[in-house]
C-alpha cells in the first residue's frame, strides 16, 4: 500500500469543498432555469421612491434608517464611505444634499433621494469625478432595503426644502 504525503491529502480535502459549492450552485441555477421558476423581481426606483415617501411617524422613519445602517454595515459600504473626514476611495455621506456632485462625464447633477438611490441601484452610472468606477450595483436588494439606507445617509445631511419629512402623527410635512 503506497502512502500518500499528508499536503496531498489536505488539498483533496479542499478540493471536495470546492467541489461541493460548485455542485450547490449548480443546483441553484438549474432551479432557476427551470420553467415556471421566475427569477426574483427586481425593484424599481419608483418602488423605492414610492417606501420613502409613505407616511411615518418620527419613530418609524428613524426606525426605518435604523435598518438602513444595518443594512450599510451588512453589506461593508463602510470599508469606502466615510460620513466626514478622508475619503477611502468613495464620496464622502456628510452634506450630500447641500452640494452638486461632478460626474466623471462632466455633467453636474443635483443630489436628492433621487440621485441617491440611482448611485446605490445603478452606480456605474452616477459615478464622481475624482474616485474610481468600484461600486457594486444593489438593484438586486428589494426595495425596502435600498429605501432605509437612504434614509440612513439623510442623517448626514440637511434635508433640501421640498423633501417630504415625518411629522409625530405620521402626516406628511414639507417643511
């Protein structure tokens, strides 16, 4: 009986863990692809427009920007963006609503929750002169979700006139 080295060993058993995600995503798809089996729906920005401006109470809209830094630390957003101080490689969070942002393509574009929401569902799309095209799109994330980080980064910056802001008894307020 031949013996065999102990590296060799560990590297199959790293290969049958390969091999097992591998087999799983397989799975996965062939699922999907199976007739009758519908790929999630994607959400809208007007989905998302359409969760920010339900009428909430001050607690449930800091509720709802509660889950929106969950969401934001869930999914590493603080590895590049920083509310104040030096950048790590992504626009800074402070202010966002008091200052134009200069795209790559030279456009000047106002930034509301629009723009916002835009940036994190279609990044490529909005990106800032001075950093880098590295943002993954989150059009994948439902509606709810991109909606609370939204209004978890409108913490970090006074709210524009005409944005919709919770009053105590839930009723929509302008000012």
């Amino acid at each position: 009986m031949a013996l065999v080295p102990a590296k060799r060993i560990q590297s199959r058993g790293v290969l049958w863990r390969y091999a097992g995600a591998l087999s799983l995503c397989v799975s996965i798809l062939a699922v999907l692809a199976t007739p009758g089996c519908d790929a999630p729906n994607l959400a809208t920005e007007a989905d998302m427009q359409a969760v920010l401006y339900q009428p909430r109470t001050g607690a449930e809209w800091e509720a709802l920007a509660d889950e929106g830094r969950r969401a934001f630390l869930r999914n590493n957003c603080q590895s590049c963006h920083v509310v104040e101080g030096s950048t790590r490689g992504a626009p800074r969070l402070a202010n966002l609503y008091t200052t134009q942002a200069t795209l790559i393509d030279g456009r000047q574009i106002d930034r509301d929750r629009g723009y916002l929401i835009r940036s994190i569902i279609e990044p490529q799309e909005y990106v800032v002169a001075g950093y880098p095209q590295q943002m993954s799109s989150f059009r994948h994330r439902p509606a709810e979700e991109v909606a609370a980080l939204v209004a978890y980064l409108e913490r970090f910056s006074p709210l524009p006139e005409e944005t919709v802001r919770p009053t105590p008894g839930g009723e929509r307020d302008s000012s």
